[in-house]
C-alpha cells in the first residue's frame, strides 16, 4: 500500500513554521525553517487561565518570528499541542486542567485572532507523536525523504498513554480516545485508578507509579533515585525496577500486537532515565521472546527508541502540523 500523503497542497515548498508545547508550568516554542530545521526554540512560563494560554502563545510566536526576522503574517502557521481534551477540528479546548482551562474554549481561533495567520490546536500525544516520527535516533533517523509512517509515542510521564500515526496518518479514534491503553488492566483485582477501575496499566507504568514504590529520599525525582539504587544493588529498588519495565514492556506488546507499528518512541519525564530505562525494558521484552516462539518473531526488543533528549518533539510535531502536514 503507497504512503498517504503528509503534506497539504502548498506547491512543493515547506515554509516557516512554529510549534508550541504547553504545559502546565512552561511553554516550548520553535521556529521550523523550510526545510524543517529547528532554528529557534524559546522557552515562556506558562499562565494559566484561557486569557493566559493564548496571550503566552502570541508572544511567544512573536518573539521567536521577530528573532528570525519573519513577518507573523509570512508563517504558514502556528500549531500548538497542550494537554486536554482537544477538537482537531475546530481547535476548541476543554477540561485542560493543568492549564486552569475547563470550560469550552475556541483556542485555535482566539490566538489565530491575535495573530492573523492560521492556527491548528491538537492534543499533547498528537503533537509528540508526529514531532518523533521526524526526529527519532539511530537507524530509524528522519530525514527529508525517510520518516517513520507506522510509529507509537508512548508517553510515561504522571500517567500513561500513546500516540498513534499509522500508515502515515494520525489515528486519534471516534472519540479521540485512541491510544489510552493506560487504563487496559494489567493485573486484575490489582492497585486502584483514578479512573475506577483495579489494576490500570498507569498504576504500574508511569511516573506516578515510581513515586508511589520508590518516594524520592534526597530531593532528586523518584525515577532516578530508584536506578540508581538499584544499579547500586539495592534488593528492593532491583524488584521494583524490574516491575516497572515489565509494566512497561507490557505498553509496548500492545501496542505492537494491536497495531503493527515499525517503532515505539518512549517519551514523557521517565525517559529522562535514557539508556538505563531503555536496557531495563529491552531486557525484559527480550526475555519474553525467549519463552515465547511467537514473540520472538515480533522483534519487539528491537522496536523500542528514546525520545531525542536534545529535540523538543511536541514543538517540533505541532510546528509541522500548524504548516498544514498530516491534516
């Protein structure tokens, strides 16, 4: 089957762009050249409230336009990717707790207002997921000609769930629950969710899960305290190591076996962990394959990537989608 295309119909050029990832305490801006080369990033305090998001936005555009010297008006737009529940189709927000936004709000339309160039709002996961299929290491480096099409971001940050482009194309679901495999039971009768129900992936997969088993001693976050112990040989932080990355591993198996991708990028403030997070789940889905036939011949171990630790993918994913790529 050919590859959809990404692009929207802009004559074969890739113009000036920025990508904004708003998050409850900060917001990320880039500037996205012709060629889709990050040559600005910027970094604001995030101010809550709907008035607060998109005066931050304005600036934050202006500023990186203004450190280019591009007109506002010369972008071919501005994408922005923020935690809520986000409708792609007309770029309203709501329930965006974090960003003290709970009522329906017409984002994409008020910042588009401010600025007089096109605006495209999607949800955080959606933003990564495109940004890493641009931006991933290794031997699955993007280049102009060679993106990733059928790739997961799996985000471990305070809960957990993923992002989806299949066959090169967004798949946020009928609802736009795509991907919300944190609350697929991994231990029945286990741990209580939030969401009601027991034993929720999120409860052993997530940071929130690391905080929980291993509360942080000396001020450093509670995931890297835990490594290190337990690179340190500390019994109980090797047990609840070993547990995590086998919850872990557990994200990657579904969404393999559900959805086929050639590529599960983990993301979120876990993988701040970097290679250690990497061996520890690598290990364990290795270790599966080798009791498993069928599993072995997934490849499931060899499907796995870090986030680039040095690109900002949200942004770099809401930059190309603010342009008019995967709409």
């Amino acid at each position: 089957m050919p590859t959809p295309p990404r692009r929207a119909s802009d004559g074969g050029t890739r113009p000036w762009s920025v990508g904004l990832d708003v998050g409850g305490t900060k917001v990320l801006g880039v500037l996205l050249d012709a060629g889709g080369v990050v040559r600005h990033q910027l970094r604001s305090a995030t101010v809550p409230g709907a008035a607060g998001v998109v005066a931050t936005a304005v600036a934050v555009v202006e500023e990186l336009a203004a450190g280019a010297g591009i007109p506002v008006a010369e972008l071919a737009g501005v994408g922005i990717g923020l935690p809520g529940v986000v409708d792609a189709t007309d770029g309203t927000v709501e329930h965006a707790v974090n960003l003290g936004i709970e009522e329906r709000t017409p984002l994409a339309a008020l910042v588009s207002e401010r600025l007089r160039v096109r605006v495209r709002v999607e949800n955080d996961l959606t933003v990564a997921v495109v940004g890493a299929a641009h931006t991933v290491d290794g031997e699955h480096a993007s280049t102009d000609d060679a993106v990733v099409h059928d790739l997961a971001f799996l985000a471990l940050g305070t809960g957990l769930a993923a992002g989806l482009l299949l066959e090169g194309r967004l798949r946020r679901g009928s609802t736009g629950g795509a991907g919300e495999i944190g609350h697929l039971t991994l231990v029945p009768d286990g741990l209580p969710c939030k969401c009601g129900q027991l034993g929720c992936l999120e409860q052993y997969a997530s940071g929130s899960a690391l905080d929980a088993a291993w509360p942080s001693r000396y001020g450093r976050p509670a995931p890297e305290e835990l490594f290190a112990a337990a690179e340190a040989g500390d019994a109980r932080a090797v047990e609840i190591r070993d547990q995590f990355a086998w919850a872990v591993a557990a994200a990657v198996r579904i969404l393999v076996l559900t959805c086929d991708v050639e590529l599960v990028v983990i993301g979120g403030g876990v993988s701040a962990l970097g290679q250690p997070l990497l061996r520890a789940v690598t290990a364990e889905l290795e270790r599966e394959a080798q009791v498993s036939p069928f599993l072995a011949t997934m490849g499931l171990a060899k499907r796995v990537s870090l986030a680039p630790a040095d690109v900002p993918v949200g942004a770099v994913g809401a930059a190309l989608l603010g342009r008019g790529e995967y709409v």
